[in-house]
C-alpha cells in the first residue's frame, strides 16, 4: 500500500473537484478556486498548472474545445 502525506491527498481531492467544476463550465476561475478550498486564486493556478501541466483556464477552454457546442 502506498502512503503519502495527508495534505497530498487533500491536494489531490481539491484539484479533482476543481477539474469536474472547470469540465462543467458554469464557473468562472476564482469561483471555482475557491469552491475546491483555495482562497488565494493565484496559489490555486500554481499548484492546478503545476499537475496538470496548464492554467485552469487553459484546461477550461481545451475542455470546451473537445466537448464541442452545446
């Protein structure tokens, strides 16, 4: 069994929670930051861009690009 740090894994709870709200869409950047438990915006793009390798709002419009118009 693997173990890691508790804050990796709130880390890792608040970004998956971040992912389903910016796949979602309804949402603007500091809003859903703040719904998954960051209450700095900026500190919520560092850590988001640092794991998945974009900005949330890159994410958001390549999510929007591949689920096409609604």
């Amino acid at each position: 069994m693997n173990y890691y740090p508790v804050s990796q894994h709130i880390t890792k709870v608040r970004m998956k929670e971040a992912v389903r709200l910016l796949e979602k869409g309804c949402h603007r950047i500091t809003d859903i930051a703040e719904m998954a438990g960051y209450s700095d915006v900026f500190y919520f793009s560092k850590k988001f861009k640092k794991i998945y390798g974009c900005s949330p709002s890159e994410y958001h419009s390549n999510s929007s690009a591949s689920r096409g118009p609604e």
